[in-house]
C-alpha cells in the first residue's frame, strides 16, 4: 500500500467510524450535563424546603437544636413518619380521602396536647394540695397527751362487746339467705343470662366476632371524628394511624417539664406534621397524567 492510498484509507476510515462516534459522545456530554443540571436543581429545591423546616433528619444526632423540646419533637417525628406516611399513601381514590386523613389527624394532635397539657395541670394541682396539706397536718390533730379521759364509770371494753355482736348478728343474717326471699330468683336469673351470654359468645363463628369487634371500632371512629366533616375512609384511615404513633408524641411530651421545651413542641410539631402531610400528597401525586403508549402486540 502506497502513501496515497495509505491516506485515503485514514480519510475514510475518519469520515465513516470517529466521525460518528465523536458524534455520539457530543450528544451523550451533553445529556449528561442536562441530567446533572436537572439533579441540581431538585437538590436546591429539597435545600430550600428543609431550610424553612425546623425538623431535618439529616445529621439531627451530631447537631442538635438549642431547644430540648425540638429535639424531643424530632425523636417522635422520625418514629411516626414510617406509619404515618404509609396510612397516608394507601388512601389512593380520592383527594377528599387524603384531605379528611389530614384534618382529622391534625386535629387528633391538636386534642392530645389540650388532654396533656390538662392532665400535667390536674397532677400539678392535686400535688399542690397534698404538699399543703402535709404542712398544715400537724395543726388539726391534737397531740396524744391532750387526749381527753372518758367519762368516769364508762366499761369500755362491755361497750366493745356490745358492739361486735350486733356486728356478728348481721352479718350471720346476711349469710343465712332464704332461696325464696325476694330478689333471691332475680339473682337466679341474672346468671342464667350471664351463663347464656357465654355460651353464645363460644358459639360465634370468626366472622361474627369480626363484626362486632368491626361494631366496636367503629364507635371509637365515630369519636375519634367527632365535629369533623371529610371522608369516613381518610378518618378510619387516620384514627388507626394516629393509635399508632401517639405514643410516641404524649412520652416525649410527658418528658419536659420547661414551660418553653412544651411551647416549643406543640408549636413546631403541628407545623412540622402539615409540612410532613403535604409532602405526602406531592409525593403520591395520583392525578398525574399517564403517557399514551401503544400496546406493541
């Protein structure tokens, strides 16, 4: 092979093989770059959101709050978000479903902090009057030598006796009941009922024993939601949820006892839970139109 032919060859083999792959690099670099800007930008995005929360599971162990009571709040957040998020995003019909869930839930929480803030107040109180009254138990008990002596010629050991054998009396009557003394076959009655119930309540099939357990809960519901219009779904919905993660919230409340810790907790945590719930409902976004795309068969 000559060098002119040798050229050409390098010529063709440019033209027709690095040309297009040059090509297809260029155009995979530049789709990089869309895809890294588009990472950028919902990385600012997600910056931003946490920068106007004052819950941030990030790093919450190494930095945490000057307030004990946020740092309390975010110890209850991160247990209850796994139930919470979860209930929330089963609820996939309808909007009037999620919405119900919301309100019924921050209004449960809105309920539970008035309980325990009235419960804290009650047990303050109710100290306070034992503490005063420790102190001033010495005044109204006269001290053993002031005792008064009884009255003279008074047998008080026959005054006793006396006593306990109308005791003795009594209670020997009471036990020797007559079967057909009034109100003796009422009893009879009450529990042959009572016999009956249980042997009804053996013979319930599982489905029946649903339904009523079904009946029960379903009175808990109903003032769980009280005063509260949406969904029974979403309500259902929520009440199992928050039966779920109270705990968690009414433990750490319990656990402060500064004035502003408990200001701070309440305040931050019904923000942080509506912060959290509309996250939920942009995360599931259910309404989002599908892509039209041709069954291939």
């Amino acid at each position: 092979m000559n060098k002119q032919e040798e050229k050409l060859l390098r010529e063709f083999v440019r033209k027709t093989f690095v040309a297009k792959m040059l090509q297809e690099e260029k155009q995979k670099f530049l789709q990089e770059q869309k895809v890294r800007s588009w990472v950028k930008s919902l990385i600012s995005e997600v910056n931003e959101e946490n920068s106007n929360t004052v819950i941030s599971e990030a790093k919450d162990q190494a930095n945490p709050h000057p307030n004990t009571g946020i740092n309390k709040l975010r110890d209850a957040i991160r247990k209850a978000k796994p139930s919470v998020k979860s209930k929330f995003q089963q609820l996939t019909s309808s909007g009037e479903q999620r919405e119900s869930f919301s309100n019924h839930m921050l209004a449960a929480f809105v309920r539970l902090f008035d309980q325990l803030d009235a419960l804290s107040a009650s047990a303050e109180a109710e100290q306070d009057m034992t503490d005063t009254s420790a102190d001033l138990g010495g005044l109204d008990e006269p001290a053993v030598d002031t005792l008064a002596a009884p009255p003279a010629g008074t047998d008080i050991e026959s005054e006793l006796e006396d006593q306990l054998d109308v005791q003795l009396e009594n209670i020997l009557r009471e036990l020797d009941l007559d079967v057909d003394e009034p109100g003796a076959e009422e009893m009879d009655v009450v529990s042959a009922d009572l016999e009956a119930e249980k042997e009804k309540d053996t013979k319930l099939s599982q489905v029946e024993k649903d339904v009523e357990k079904k009946k029960a809960k379903d009175s808990e519901r109903e003032e769980f939601g009280a005063g509260i219009e949406g969904d029974q779904t979403g309500r259902n919905q929520a009440f199992d949820a928050f039966n779920l993660v109270q705990s968690y919230f009414s433990d750490n409340y319990l656990d402060l006892d500064n004035a502003e810790d408990k200001d701070m907790f309440k305040k931050w945590g019904l923000y942080n839970l509506k912060l959290l719930l509309d996250s939920y409902e942009e995360e599931l976004n259910p309404g989002l139109e599908q892509p039209n795309i041709e069954n291939p068969m």
